[in-house]
C-alpha cells in the first residue's frame, strides 16, 4: 500500500512515489541518477546547479557523474494516474521532450558541414541539420548546448559558402537565427563582407515566406550586434533591404512572426543615420502608419513609434510622414494609451512635425492634443517624454486661440510646467 503525502488543493493525494523528493510536487519529467534515486528533471538539474553536484539528495551517497536516465515506466504510470484522476481535475502531464546530448550534437554538427565522404549528400546534411532545429526549437538548455559546440561558426560557414544548395540555405539560416551569436568577430564576418551582404539582402526575396524573414532576422541580429556605424551602414546603404525588409509589414498575409521580425528589422536598420532617406524612398512612412493603424501588438507599436520618431528627424522624413492623413490623428490617439514608451515615441514624433510646420500644429491641437499633453506632464511617464510635452505645449500656445484665451495664465510659462502647477482635467 502506497504512502501519501497530505492532500493537496485539488481534494486528493498523489502517491508517494509520483512526487519528486526535492520538490515533493508531482514529478513532469521523472529521472534517475547514478545511486538510482528519481526525481524530477528540473529539480535535480537545479539541485546541480547550485553546486550540490557531488551528493545524491534522498541517499547522500556521492554522485559518481551526472548522467540522467528518464525513467519511462514510472512516466507512463504517473500519466495513466492523471488520466484515472481526470474528474477530479488532474491534468495529464505531457511526454517530455528528451534534451539533447553534446555527443548527437557532435555527430550531427559534423554530418552537417561535411562536404566529402562516400555517405555525404545534400539529403544528408539538411537531415541533421532539422534535426538539431528541433532540439534548438524544444528549449533554450539544448539551444545554449548546440551554440556551445561552434555551431554558429558553422552554421555560417555553410550558409555563406558558394556551393550551398537552397535546401542548405534554407535549413542553416533557420537554425542560425535560433542560436545566440555571442562572437564578435562572427557578426564582423558578415557585416564587413560586401558578398554576404548582397546574399542576405537577396534572401529577402526569396520565395520561400520563412526564408525571407529568417533573412530578415539574421540582418537585425547582426546590425544590434556590431557596435561599429560604419559596418551596419554596409547593411542599411541599399535600398533594396529596405524594400525587403518593409515587404514583410506590407504583405497582408504575414504572420505575427513576420510582422515582429520586419519592425525589428526596420528598427535596426533606421539607427544608422546615413541611411535613413533610403527607408523613406522605399516606402517606411505609409506602411508604418498603415500597419500602427491595424494590427501591431504592444511591444511591435513600441517599436514602430520608436522608428517613426527616427525617420520624423529627417525633413525628408518629417514631410512624408505629416501628408500621410493619418500620422498626427494616430500619434496623438496614442499618447497615454498604450505605454510609457510608446507615449514618449509618439510625443517625440508630434514634437518634430509641429516644430516643422504651423499646419500640423494645428491638425494636433484639433485632434486633442493639449489636453493630453497636459495629462501627460501630470503622469507618472518618463522625464523625458514630459520634457518633450513641455516643448509642444509651448509651440501649441498659439494654435488653440479659445483655450488659450480662457487659460492664458496656463501656458505663461510652459517650460516650467510642474504637477502642481497643471489644473487637472
């Protein structure tokens, strides 16, 4: 007969033997180490990695090395439990996926970019490489682990070499944008190489959906990642990237990874300043408004305003945006609703466009902008999104006769806009 632990929030006990020892919660992912103790997976490897890596927790007895065996059997029987105790509302816990071993990924590194061998094929190689996809896919341990074993460094040497076929394109670009590339010196070899800068920026426009925005993926990894402007200038001095890259928000059918690829993308792309007329020629202020009008979530909008603030500072960019009829009416509508970021970016934005000229101060003020700029300087938003409400409150002064008749007194000293100082609305 079974021990039980005291019954739990649900109205039942769960046997003794289905808990792991450390956790004494219902074990997901039961293994068994050297001394031949089971636990859950997850508790043992924290357990080790908190430097309690030479004893056994229940037996004490040393632990000769760390190699995890998942106990099958009392997976199933543990599953089979949950499913006896589905009324009482146990969920059944899934199959866990096996983490990956540094030997496989050995193997299937070297399978991967071998190029002669009497067994060697194209079939072959982007075989092993899904393979190690779907170990990178199922956690960031076997992500971490793969990188760990030069697998950037080999990823990009077979994406970049002359005989890779598509297939092998396609299968290592996907692999590669999965891993972290913590190399300079790899993000220098594809930044400063004219050649492999014309592949990606082709790869844009592959017809393959998943190739384009992979592509799109590794060129934003690699512009954050070189700290040189020079050498993401060699990215963003095309216009062709960006009409790639602005493909991915203009396409109807893109996907919400699409979608969060391309305004990263863009994003990162608009830091070099040099370059920055060009995503205006290929279209970034209409497709920017379009999309911040429709479907962005919270942290793509932070991003697309933080770009349209970007572009906003260039004239050239500051006039497409103010004749685009819906910029101010947006940027405006966003202040205070979405987040502090995004109110600032949009406040940045409005601050430009009304420095540049009267009649977008004056479609602002239509469409409410001083009552929440005043809100804004009463908020708990950053200092520097109400330093940039101040300023616009001022160029605003004249652009709203009737308010500004009834609150002279309100607006006599704008720059020194305090809480206190702001009659609440």
């Amino acid at each position: 007969m079974p021990r039980n632990l005291e019954p739990l929030d649900l109205g039942i006990q769960i046997p003794y033997h289905f808990r792991c020892p450390i956790s004494l919660e219902l074990m997901q992912d039961p293994v068994t180490v050297c001394t031949g103790q089971t636990y859950d997976r997850a508790s043992i490897e924290s357990w080790v990695s908190i430097g309690n890596n030479t004893t056994c927790p229940v037996t004490r007895a040393p632990l000769s090395d760390f190699t995890l065996i998942p106990n099958h059997t009392l997976r199933r029987l543990i599953q089979e439990w949950c499913v006896a105790n589905r009324s009482n509302g146990v969920e059944r816990i899934p199959t866990p996926k096996q983490p990956a071993d540094p030997s496989s990924v050995r193997a299937l590194l070297s399978q991967a970019s071998a190029t002669s061998g009497a067994h060697v094929s194209v079939r072959s190689r982007a075989a092993a490489l899904r393979r190690l996809r779907g170990f990178a896919r199922d956690s960031e341990k076997n992500r971490v682990l793969i990188a760990a074993h030069n697998a950037t460094g080999i990823l990009i040497m077979i994406l970049f070499s002359e005989t890779t076929s598509s297939e092998l394109v396609s299968e290592s670009l996907a692999l590669l944008v999965m891993l972290p590339i913590t190399e300079p010196n790899q993000l220098v070899s594809i930044s400063s190489d004219p050649g492999r800068v014309e592949f990606l920026t082709r790869l844009l426009f592959d017809s393959s959906i998943e190739t384009r925005v992979n592509a799109a993926a590794l060129i934003e990894i690699v512009s954050t990642g070189t700290k040189s402007a020079d050498l993401v200038g060699m990215f963003s001095n095309s216009e062709s990237v960006f009409e790639g890259v602005l493909d991915l928000l203009r396409n109807p059918i893109s996907s919400r990874r699409a979608l969060k690829i391309g305004i990263k993308a863009l994003f990162a792309l608009c830091l070099a300043k040099q370059t920055r007329h060009l995503a205006i020629t290929a279209g970034a202020p209409e497709i920017l408004i379009d999309r911040l009008a429709a479907d962005f979530d919270r942290c793509d909008t932070e991003r697309a305003l933080a770009t349209v603030e970007l572009l906003c500072r260039t004239p050239e960019g500051c006039a497409a945006f103010g004749e685009h009829a819906l910029t101010v009416p947006l940027l405006v509508k966003t202040i205070l609703r979405v987040s502090d970021r995004a109110t600032e970016y949009a406040a940045g934005a409005l601050l430009t466009l009304c420095t540049a000229e009267e009649r977008w101060r004056e479609e602002a003020a239509g469409a409410g902008v001083v009552v929440q700029l005043l809100l804004m300087v009463q908020s708990e938003c950053t200092e520097r999104a109400k330093k940039k409400a101040q300023k616009l409150l001022k160029l605003l002064r004249n652009s709203w006769p009737d308010y500004n008749h009834h609150n002279n007194s309100s607006f006599a000293n704008s720059d020194d806009f305090a809480c206190s100082q702001v009659v609440p609305f």
